[in-house]
C-alpha cells in the first residue's frame, strides 16, 4: 500500500487512546490489507492493536505518578497514560513503563556489605538537594552484573521504588532491527525520552546489544551501536538514575562498561540469604526454621530464583496438606520432579540414605538443627538419629 507508513503512524498515534470504533476500523484495514496480499503492513496493523490491547490492560488502578524527588530532578513527571516511544517502521514499542512506587516490592537478600553499597546509592539520590548544595551530583549510572535468577532486575525496580522514581524498562530486543541504522536511531529514541522524564531508565539484558548478528554490515553496524550507547549515555540528562544488567560482562564493550560510574557485582546467595528466600517464599505460611535451614543447606549454589521454585512446590504441598510422608521424602519427589532445576551434587545428595544424610545435615550445620527437629526431618525419633550418628561416627573413627 502506497504511504503505509504514513498511514501505519497515524493508526498508532490514533490507539494510544483507543475505542471500540477505532479498534474496528484498524481491524477492517487490517483485513482489507490481508486480502490484498499485502500480509506484511496487515500484520504490522495487528502488531500494533495486540499492543494497544496490551496497554490498556497494563494500566492497574495502583499505578500513580512518582512521588520521589521530584522537586529536585529535572524533567516533566511520567504518567501511566503517557504515550511511550515506538519504533518507527515496525511500531513496536521501544520501553515499557513501571511505577514500582507503591507496588510494596520487597527488598531482595544479600550480605551486609552488598545492603549497605545499595542503600548508598539510594541515599544519594533521597538527597539530591544536599548534594547539588555542596557542587556534586548523585551517582547517574549503574552496572548489575550475575548470574542468572540472582535477582538483579528484583533489585532495579526495589531501587527505583526506594528512590521514588517510574522505571522506563528500555525492551532491548525491540530496538535491535536488522535495518542498518536502525538499532542506533532506536537507542537515540529511548534515552531522548528518558531524558524528558523524571525516571530510572533500565537496561535490561544490555549484552544483547552486542551480539553478533547475520549482517554482512556486522562490524560497521556494532560500531555504530556501541557509539550509540556511549554517545547517549555521556549526555544522559539528570533526570533519574541509568540503570544496566547484563549476566554476560565479558561481552559487553569496555568502553561501554566504563561508562557505568557504579558496578554491583549480584552474587549468589548465601545459606543466610537462602534460608530468608524459603521463609519469604512460604509466606502466608510459617516454615520451621529446621526446614527452611535443611532446604537452604541442599540448594548450595543455586539462585535466588531456583530457591523460589523449589520452596514453591513444597508450600502447595503444605498448603494441601496432604503430607504423610517425611520432609526429606517430600524434597526428593520434588528433587525428582525438577531434575533439570537442580544441581547434580543435590540429586546426589538426596539419593543417599537417610542415616547418610543425617550425617550430612549435622556436619553442615553442626548444632544449629536440634536432635529432636532432625528426627521430624525425617519422621525418625531422636534416639533413633543419635545412634545413626554415632554409629556413622564410629565408622569414621
Ligand atoms: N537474593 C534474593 N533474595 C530474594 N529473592 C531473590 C533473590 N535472588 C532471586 N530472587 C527471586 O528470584 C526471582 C528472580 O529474580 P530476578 O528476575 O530479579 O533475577 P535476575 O537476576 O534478574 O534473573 P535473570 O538474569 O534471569 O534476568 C524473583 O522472584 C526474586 O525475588
Ligand atoms: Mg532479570
């Protein structure tokens, strides 16, 4: 169709407040365009009216303007109803918006040292006024690096709550187009409105940007996007904090990496951290402390996310309440549910016997699991687990 594009950016422009009418008239054209043969713009037209759907739907009644420091950041104030920024030829949208503002997100575990360089951070930017009195800004960006599940993006959306700002989630694979040009112009876009707003723009998945693609302008191409990305990070305006994650640093450009005045490296968490994740977890229900510490010990090495997992299938269990078997035999049909979820020393683990991993369970956390509460474990009396270990004892000696 002659000037569909033209047509295609009033039809997006025109559903950023839809109506039943205008959805009908889109839809028509749609069809009339398939029956033409010209499925492509058809199907750009359905794109865009699955997202205008989608829109519509997004818009919970709990969503609020920020109310962080807005009286000290530049910028105009981001709403729910604003229109968000969309690729020009496909008309996919670029970010999506999150007010995370009163949305209660809990704050994720991590060791002390990590707690306090976050609340610093946080700090900084409660006390933007303070800072510009004495000549220094907050810190204006930030790189969280980890593994995955380890709750990095948990920990972006906690930050833009604590500091009182809307998140622009930056949709790293809508603004990759295989269009030479095309990738740089959408990053333009993006911080070009994050600059107009008072937001935390988020760049999730960042290495995404780096990868190589099947373009024989690759090189040329990924040049371009990297001095995209740096140009538009060095002229960030001040109107929120930047925000980038990647599971992948190494494949990030170096010069991209250095451009992030603060990195956070998100480690995996601790049995402390890990223990914490089961309680949160089993919330409305209170786990015994035996349980969540035996869970936390047998998921050494694993994230935050597959600690979740796990710990979800045992709470419907609970919750069911159809239980007879012990908690151990419980972990192991889960175990054997979720083989794919779990490392292979756990599996190892749990296919031991019993009165091996009594023994186990007492070497890794010593005293802290009581005679009695070690027996529940495992529907076993206490007089029964302290000969199992004494015996196991005694073999050792
Ligand atoms: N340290 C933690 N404390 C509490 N919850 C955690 C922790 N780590 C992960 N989780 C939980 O695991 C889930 C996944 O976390 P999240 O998506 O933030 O991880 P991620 O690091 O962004 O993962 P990915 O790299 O796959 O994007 C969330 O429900 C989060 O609350
Ligand atoms: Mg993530």
């Amino acid at each position: 169709m002659e000037h569909f594009s033209i047509v295609h950016a009033i039809c997006r422009l025109a559903l950023t407040s839809p109506n039943e009418a205008l959805t009908h008239q889109v839809e028509r054209l749609a069809e009339a365009l398939a029956g033409d043969g010209d499925l492509k713009s058809a199907q750009q037209l359905k794109q865009i009216l699955r997202s205008a759907a989608r829109g519509q739907d997004m818009t919970p009644r709990r969503l609020v303007p920020s109310r962080g420091p807005t009286h000290v950041v530049a910028g105009e104030v981001l709403l729910p109803t604003t229109v968000l920024p969309a690729d020009r030829e496909s008309g996919v949208r670029l970010v999506d918006a999150v007010f995370p503002v009163e949305s209660g997100l809990a704050r994720p575990f991590f060791p002390p040292h990590l707690d306090r360089a976050v609340q610093m951070l946080v700090d900084e930017w409660r006390h933007v006024a303070k800072l510009r009195a004495v000549g220094e800004e907050p810190s204006m960006s930030c790189l969280l690096t980890g593994a995955p599940g380890t709750g990095k993006t948990t920990l972006a959306l906690w930050l833009a709550q604590q500091i009182g700002l809307p998140v622009l989630i930056a949709r790293v694979d809508a603004m990759m187009s295989s269009f030479l040009g095309t990738t740089s112009r959408n990053i333009s876009q993006v911080f070009t409105f994050a600059n107009r707003f008072q937001c935390v723009l988020l760049l999730d998945e960042l290495d995404s940007l780096a990868k190589v693609r099947d373009d024989s302008n690759e090189v040329g191409e990924i040049k371009r996007v990297v001095n995209a990305l740096l140009q538009n990070m060095d002229s960030r305006a001040s109107t929120g904090i930047t925000l980038g994650i990647t599971n992948h640093p190494q494949l990030l450009d170096p010069a991209v990496w250095r451009r992030f005045s603060v990195q956070i490296e998100v480690p995996l968490p601790t049995q402390e951290a890990r223990e914490a994740i089961v309680r949160r977890t089993f919330e409305p229900l209170v786990v015994a402390p035996s349980v969540a510490m035996l869970i936390a010990a047998l998921l050494e090495g694993s994230a935050g996310s597959e600690v979740r997992s796990i710990v979800a299938l045992f709470k419907k269990r609970e919750a069911m309440n159809t239980q007879t078997q012990s908690v151990i035999d419980v972990l192991r049909e889960i175990a054997a549910l979720n083989s794919g979820r779990l490392s292979a020393e756990v599996k190892l683990l749990l296919r031991r016997e019993d009165q091996d991993l009594v023994r186990w369970v007492r070497k890794t956390l010593g005293n802290r699991i009581g005679l009695v509460e070690l027996g529940t474990l495992f529907n076993k009396s206490k007089s029964t687990v302290a000969r199992w270990l004494e015996e196991s004892e005694a073999r050792e000696v």
